[in-house]
C-alpha cells in the first residue's frame, strides 16, 4: 500500500472514530459530555451500571483506537510510518496494509 492510500485510510478510520465517541455521548478525549441518559430509578440502578460500564469500556478502546491511528498520522508527518518503533526496522507491507496502525515489525512485536 503507498503512502497516500495509507494516509487517506487513516483520515477515514479517524473519522469514523470520532463519529462513534459522539454517538456514545463522548468527545474526541473519552470524556462524556453529559447527552447520555442513564436511568436512575432505583430498580434499575443495576441495570444502568451495567450499561454505563459496558459503555465507558467502549468508549475507552475507541479513544484508545483513536490515539493509535493520530499517532500513526503524526509519523507520516515525521517520515517515520512504517518504520519499527523498538528496532528501526521497516515493517511488512503486508503488517501495514492489514493494521496501518503498527508501531513494531512482527519479529518486535512478538518479543513484548
């Protein structure tokens, strides 16, 4: 994959994101901004732990999604994408055409 298409990849995968933290009721940093409703009856008080449990986990991995694909954006702006963050060495087009958010090569990886 060329590094247009990658970046173009990135920019849509980053939109997307963003898109979804605003429908779970989140800005660009995880934080809730106060639009969803958790109901606070007390029969279900259980119940909207558990939604507001499982949303929050929600919302963390796609911020953490999210600061994945800024990170690999500000590389290419470095002239760093593609590049193993704990050898140096290039990583797999293959391992960047399947996961443009890599920051080792398969051999690195595998050793964390």
């Amino acid at each position: 994959m060329d590094i247009e298409t990658a970046v173009e990849e990135l920019r849509d995968e980053r939109v997307r994101l963003v898109r979804q933290l605003a429908e779970l009721g989140a800005n660009e940093r995880g934080e809730l901004n106060g639009t969803m409703d958790f109901s606070d009856g007390f029969a279900d008080a259980a119940a909207a732990t558990a939604e507001r449990t499982e949303i929050l986990g929600i919302i963390d991995n796609t911020r953490a999604m999210l600061e994945d694909v800024d990170a690999a954006l500000a590389k290419v702006r470095k002239g760093t994408y593609g590049k193993c963050e704990s050898c140096g060495g290039d990583i797999s087009a293959a391992r960047m055409e399947f996961r443009p958010t890599s920051r080792y090569c398969v051999d690195c990886k595998n050793k964390r």
